[in-house]
C-alpha cells in the first residue's frame, strides 16, 4: 500500500532523514520505531506531503505521490495522527469526526454513518456533543484517531497514539489497532515509543536511528539485532 | 548629469532611512516572531517627542536626541514587549496581528492626546540648511547625516549580530525559543532587548525623516509601510536584502518623481508606489509550509445557536429595528443606522477571521467599492447585485497572489491593496474624487421606496439581520465546519482531503462581497460617500471593535459595531480631548485585555450564560466519563456479563 524508497529530507545543515526507504502492506501493521529526534515525525511528514524530499520517491497504492499536495494524498486514502496533536478545538467531537467524514470524495456511506461508526470504535460515542477544548489529552488522541477513521482511509499514519494510555486502555488500543488491519484491511504505519505494545501488534518493524534506517524484519528480528539493541532498545526488552 | 546625481542623492537618503527603520521591523520579527504593524507609529511617536524636548521645550539638540533615542524609545520598546509582546507568545498569526495593530492605532491617537494634531509643528533639519556641492548638486549636512548615520546602523547591526553573545543569543532565539532557554540565554530578556533596539531605529529614521517630510503622526505611522515593503524585500530574515531592499525603493521613488511625466494620474501612481512594490514582492516570495504547530486552539469554543434559534433571534431584532423606526425620531436614527450598516461589514470580518483565521485589512475598500457600484449603477436590486459581486471578484483577485503564504503576508497583501485603492484608485475624478462627496442613492424597488430615514432604518434592520442568519446558517453547514477547522489547524485539514487555497479564496470571496453590500448600505444611509470613509486606517479600527466585540460570535459584530456607535454618540458632547482619548480607547483596550480576552465581549457573555444555566455539553461530557470511570451506573455503557469489565474509553466494540 506504500512505498518509500530512499527519501532524505534536510533542514538546513542538519539531515533529518537519510536515504530511508520502507514499506507498509494492506492488513498489516509496520512499525516505525527510533529514539527521539530519529526522523520518525519527518518521515510521517513526507508521506502524507507537509515536508518536501530533497530526494527519494513515495508510493500511496502504487501512485507515486512525491510531487502531489496533501490534500490531494488524503484523497487516496492517506489519513494521520499527530504526536503534537491539531483537534480541532472550536468543533464538538461528532464536528471534529464529520469534517474528515464530509471531506471524503468517493465516500461509501453517508458522512452521519461513517461518524457514528468512527465514534463508536473508538469508544467515544458519549463524548459526541463534548467541546474538545474541554477534554484531556488522553481523549483528544482518541479523537484524532477517530477523526482519521472518519475518512476512511486506506493508509493510517499513527504518531504516538498510545502515549497517555493506561495498560487497560493500551490493550484495548492495540485490539482495536489489530482489528482495523485484519477486518478493515487498513494498512497502518505506527510510530509508538511503548516498544511492547509495537511488539505486540506489528507484523513488520522499521528501525530509524538520526535520520537512517539502521534494521527492517520482524519483532523476532528486530529483538535480537544487535545495532537495533545497542542504538535504542537498551536492556529493557532483551 | 547633475539632475541625475540631484535626483539619486534625495533617493538615497530617503532609501537609507526606510532601510533604518526596515532593519528594526526585521529585528523586532526575527527575536519575537511577532509583525510589529505599530513601528512606524513608535518612530512618529519619537520624532514628536524629539520636537517636544527640542523645540517645545528648548533642550539642546544632542540631549534631546541622546534622550529620545537612548531613553525614551528603547524604554517605550522593552516595555511594549514585556506588557504587550510576551503575552503573545504562542498566539495565533491574526491574534498578534491584531494586537500589534491595536498598538498602532492606540499610539496614532495618544499622539493626537498629547500633540494637538491642528498645529503645525516645523522640525528644523540638522544644522539647518548648510550644504556642500558634490557634482555640482548641493548635498544638505542634514543629508549626509541620513547615509552616514545608515552606515554606522548596517556595521553596528552587523557587529552586534555576529560578533558579541547577546546577538548570538539573538540569532539563537529566533531558531527556538525554547532551546534557547534550556541553554540558559533568557529569551525573554533577548526579546526586550532586541524591542528597545527596534524601538530606537524606528525613532532614528522618525527623527532624521520629520524635518524631510511634515511632523504629522499620520503620514509619519504609515510611511512605515514603505519599510514593509523593504523588509519583505529581505523576506523579514536578511538585514542585508532589508538594506538593499530600503535604498532600492527610495531611489526609485526619486527616479520616478524626477522623471515621470507630471499628471495627476502619475501624482497618485507615485504615491502608490511602495504598496504596489510590495504587493509585488509578495508575488514572488516561496510558497510557505503548513507547520502542524501541536497548538490546540480554544479561541472560538463557542456554542453555536440552532439554526431555529437564530431565526428567532434575528426575527426579534429586526423587529426591534423596525419599533425602533417607528418609534424613535428621525434625527436618532442615524447613528443607530450607522451601527447597523457598518455591523454588515463587520459580519464580514465574523466571517473571514473569526471563523476561518484569515486577516484582512482591507474590508472598507471592498465596502467603498460596493457603495461605488450603487452609486454608479443605482440604487436598485441590480446595482446591489453588482455591488456584491464585484466586491467579491476583487475579493478573489487580492486574496489569490497571496493564498499560498502565511497569514502575515496576505494580511500585509490586503494593507497594501488597501493602501493602493486609497491613494490611488479611490481619489480617481471617476470614481469619488479627491475632495470631493460622491452621491449614494438609497435602496428602492418600484413602488417600494427605502429613502425616508424611517424606512431606511428597518430596511437596515431587516437586512442585518438577514446577513446575520445567512452567516450562521452558513456556519453550521458543511462549509463552515471545515472553515472553522480550517481556522484551528491547517495542517490537519489539508491531510484529510481539504484543499485550503480553495477554502480560503471561496471564503474571502464571499467576506469581500458582504462587506461591500454593507457598503452599499453605508453609502446609502449618509446619501454620500467620499474618499475618507474607506480607508486603510478605517479598516484597521473595524477589526480592532470587532475583535472587542467577539470577532467569533454575529453577535461579536454588532456589539463591536455599537461600540463605535456609542463613541460616536459621546463625542459631539465632549470636549477635544475627550473626543481623542476616546479615538483612542478601543484600541488600548483590544491591546491589553486581547490575550486575556481571544473571544471579546461576545465570548465572555457567552460563557458567563452558559456558567449560569449550566449549558456546557463539555462539562456535561465529562462528568459522564468521570463516571464512566468510577463505575456509576446509568451512563449507557454496560459492564461486560462475563468478565465484568466495563468498557473504558477505548472501547472498540464497534
């Protein structure tokens, strides 16, 4: 469902992402993980178009899409989170979900169908009516995400969506994350710093260390590699 | 040769003092992030303080400029930052923007508080009329003065920037604050300093400009819209670009009035000519990049009506106005009709900026082009018609070169276009003169006649109101629920399929035409328009009475619009200062209470209702899910039969 292949973005002197390629399949779900200032955001950014590449190619379903506009990516199917989130603070909850619901440009149901069922998985139907500006962080992540299903895409980029969650919450999130791949065939690309939670769920696991792509397989893998160790993971997992 | 050399010295120096006070703005911008609209005001309102210390008051020359420019402005500078600028910090674009314009105006009318804008104030040019003959062109010392004291400023800058801490701490602060503070610089101190030094520069190019020009607080505020357009010219990053930029621009002001042909058109054409730069200028800057800034802004979390309710509302209101017209005598009506007219405009504004977060400075010209139309094309549906629609149009045309900068620049695009149409489309002989009354019929249709000041009121009336519904209306379709998004977060509109070019012409269309049907109306109200009633500065005051008012909230308009109406009512009765001192309120008022105010005094009714009949569904949310959480019963969620856990937020039952 997408391709990077060898994109590299600079900010100045400084290489955020270098020559990254990585991939993420329909009914899966990759995870992209890297300590802080990795390039994970920068990444996220350049696949959904709001930082330019200075090189390297992004495919959304076999469209390349490295010259198109943002919003001309969202309407194949391209729908994100934000680690620093960007709710829509002057709309109510339903309003927040009804605004992706009515950007849709081939929608399969009626925006009020697709907004009931955005707000009923992610579990905040009774928030609804709530002002977001009124709700704690913990909430509006959830209300990002279900903004995001809302326009029901095909690609979902999740930027640290569990940060903020309690273990019970956090287990019901990672079923709610394996659902929307396995039943709703979404592909979902995570970024999470719970380095279990990403265990739990990814079939497929991207390693980012300052800007590079250090190891790629699966959480197996991915736990015995040595760089992925020594760069990240530290003791904790091993 | 020499008339060459006599044109380029004049066009030198008066680029050397744009480029001065350029080199401020661009200060100020790179440490604070914040526009400063206000600094040519602060260097009109130092080049007045330095004629009091020196003339006024007979101090010496040299200490009335070592304290006017060593005290006084830099002084005024760290004070305006630490009162007005830091409280900013983090404010969306058209908050600081306003903010910062509020400080214009507040600073325009102090100065006519404590300078009687009706004398004349002669400001001698330093040592006075001497001169030396280079290349046969006699060079006044006073001209010399102006490109020595540039140079010193562009080294000096230089010097300071590059070669000491306190600019390295200044170039830190403008990459991020933030870092800057964990390394222990005090970006807050760096900010002050580097608002007294801007504060300085714009009064060193007000004081060495004065004797040059006129020591008059208007013409001194808005020369500083030449600087805009040197300092854009160094894309508000470069001091050198910002230099080059200034010199270039007086050059051709002086080439251009040398050799131009004298005509009246040319007269204007070169007056309008740093807006038209700077207009221009933006054309060609690179497109900006959406940031997701990770702000969640709560400036409009404000209930909406139902659309029933609206309807009710505006349908009692008209029916006041139209008591009101019957009631009241007709020599009352005028002011109140004045509230109505201009709370049309002003809904446009409610429109632009407070639901979709776009600025505009330019709203009365779009209004006086509506009020052209009907006075050329007629009083009739029609010519209102035409009025809406070409408002409109030019709506379009001004918004689309700058659609795809950030909100500054097309903000500063709107000022200029302002500026262009006041100085040189507006005083046309074919459209209202320069001082001349250009006739605005009343509205009528066939046997339907609103010219009588009765009629005309309810018509007011009827028509305000209507607008008023028709926004809401708008506001709660689809349209206005991704305006409103798009007002609070770009960056997510755009990844969920949302074009933002698109939303942001379709919605300064619709503001522009709006706002010229409330000119039409304002033309017909007085039966006469002229070239002072829209102009760029009149502008500026509706957005500042509107954002008192709740630039969020229809209501915001007509509260903003009856804030005016009262100032006009106070003033006939009050004596000259009193009548400046209340010239000046709302903008001192917007200045201080805006960061503690974002939604004015609609929003602050707003929520004082809602705390009084409990009506916040947010509350009322949340206590549902404080419940949730403790397990009371009865909120609709049932506790799973077998394992007995109840489902928490994340439920994902579907």
């Amino acid at each position: 469902m997408l391709q990077v292949e060898n994109v590299t973005v600079r900010f100045g002197g400084v290489t955020a992402v270098d020559d990254v390629s990585l991939d993420a399949q329909s009914g899966e779900i990759t995870g992209l993980i890297g300590p802080n200032g990795a390039g994970k955001t920068t990444t996220f950014n350049v696949i959904c178009g709001l930082q330019e590449a200075v090189a390297g190619r992004v495919r959304v379903g076999g469209v390349d899409v490295t010259e198109q506009k943002p919003h001309l990516r969202a309407r194949l199917g391209v729908a994100r989170t934000f680690q620093r989130l960007e709710v829509f603070g002057s709309l109510t909850v339903a309003d927040n979900l009804r605004v992706a619901a009515e950007a849709r440009t081939d929608p399969t149901t009626d925006p009020e169908t697709a907004v009931r069922h955005a707000l009923a998985r992610t579990g905040i139907a009774h928030l609804a009516e709530a002002r977001v500006t009124n709700l704690p962080t913990g909430l509006l992540r959830l209300v990002e995400l279900g903004r995001a299903l809302a326009a029901e895409p095909r690609l979902l980029l999740l930027d640290e969506p569990g940060s903020g969650l309690n273990d019970v919450e956090t287990e019901r999130f990672a079923e709610l994350l394996l659902d929307l791949a396995a039943e709703d065939g979404l592909a979902v690309l995570l970024v999470e710093h719970d380095v279990e939670l990403v265990m739990e769920v990814c079939s497929n696991i991207h390693v980012l260390d300052f800007g590079s792509k250090i190891a790629e397989g699966t959480p197996a893998q991915i736990k015995a590699n040595e760089m992925v160790q020594a760069a990240y993971l530290g003791s904790e997992v091993v | 040769m020499s008339q060459f050399f006599g044109f380029t010295v004049v066009g030198l120096v008066v680029g050397c003092i744009y480029a001065m006070a350029a080199s401020g703005l661009v200060l100020t911008y790179t440490t604070s992030g914040i526009f400063n609209f206000a600094h040519g005001a602060i260097g009109m309102v130092m080049a007045f303080a330095f004629w009091d210390l020196s003339e006024n008051r007979g101090w010496p020359v040299p200490l009335a400029l070592v304290a006017v420019l060593g005290v006084i402005a830099p002084l005024t500078g760290a004070l305006v930052e630490r009162f007005v600028i830091r409280r900013l910090r983090g404010a969306p674009v058209e908050v600081t923007l306003v903010v910062t314009l509020a400080l214009l105006l507040a600073l325009l009318y102090g100065s006519y508080v404590l300078w009687d804008p009706t004398l004349a104030r002669p400001l001698p040019r330093f040592f006075g009329n001497n001169a030396v003959r280079i290349l046969g062109v006699n060079v006044s010392y006073h001209q010399l003065i102006v490109v020595a004291t540039a140079v010193l400023v562009a080294v000096g800058l230089r010097f300071v920037l590059y070669r000491t801490r306190t600019g390295l701490a200044m170039r830190a602060v403008v990459d991020d604050p933030e870092l800057t503070a964990l390394t222990s610089a005090e970006p807050d101190r760096i900010t002050a300093l580097s608002w007294a030094m801007g504060a300085s520069l714009a009064g060193l190019a007000g004081v060495l400009i004065a004797p040059l020009t006129t020591l008059d607080a208007l013409t001194l505020t808005l020369l500083v819209v030449n600087s805009y357009a040197a300092a854009m010219f160094g894309r508000l990053r470069s001091l050198p670009l910002t230099f080059a930029g200034g010199i270039g621009l007086g050059l051709l002001f002086s080439y251009g009035s040398g050799y131009l042909p004298q005509s009246d058109f040319n007269n204007r054409l070169r007056d309008g000519l740093p807006t038209i730069l700077l207009f221009v200028v933006l054309l060609v800057l690179p497109a900006a990049r959406i940031r997701a800034g990770g702000a969640v802004s709560d400036r409009r979390a404000m209930r909406l009506p139902s659309l029933k309710a609206s309807i009710r509302n505006a349908s009692v209101f008209a029916a006041g106005c139209v008591l009101c017209a019957a009631a009241l005598p007709e020599e009352r009506l005028g002011t109140l009709g004045d509230v109505l007219a201009i709370g049309v405009i002003l809904l446009s504004l409610v429109l632009l900026t407070g639901y979709g977060g776009q600025v505009s400075l330019c709203q009365l010209t779009f209004a006086g082009v509506g009020a052209l139309v009907v006075g050329k094309v007629g009083a009739n549906p029609f010519g209102y018609g035409l009025a809406v629609l070409i408002a409109a149009l030019l709506g379009a045309l001004v918004a689309l070169p700058a659609l795809r900068l950030r909100g500054l620049y097309l903000a500063l695009a709107t000022l200029a276009f302002a500026r262009f149409f006041e100085t040189v489309v507006f005083v046309d002989p074919n459209a209202f003169g320069a001082n001349t009354r250009f006739a605005v019929d009343r509205f009528s249709l066939g046997p339907l006649d609103f010219s009588g000041e009765k009629m005309n009121f309810a018509f007011l009336g009827v028509v305000f109101s209507a607008a008023a519904v028709g926004l809401l209306a708008l506001r709660r379709s689809a349209f206005g629920r991704r305006l409103a998004a798009m007002g609070d977060s770009p960056a997510a509109c755009t990844t969920l399929g949302i074009d933002l070019t698109r939303m942001k012409l379709t919605v300064f269309t619709i503001s522009a035409g709006l706002a010229g049907l409330g000119g039409a109306l304002l033309g017909g109200l007085h039966t006469g328009v002229s070239v002072y009633d829209f102009t760029m500065l009149g502008s500026l005051g509706l957005l500042l009475v509107v954002t008192l008012g709740g630039i969020a909230n229809v209501s915001g308009a007509i509260l903003g619009s009856a804030t005016l109406g009262v100032i006009a009512a106070l003033k006939p009765s009050a004596s000259e200062e009193v009548q400046r001192f209340l010239d000046m309120a709302p903008g001192l008022t917007v200045m201080l209470l805006l960061a503690r105010m974002p939604d004015g005094v609609a929003g602050w009714l707003g929520r004082q209702w809602e705390r009084v009949t409990g009506e916040d569904r947010g509350a009322a949310g949340l206590q549902s899910l404080e419940a949730d959480f403790v397990g009371d019963p009865g909120t609709g969620f049932d506790a799973d039969p077998d394992t007995g856990v109840r489902p928490g937020v994340l439920d994902a039952a579907g």
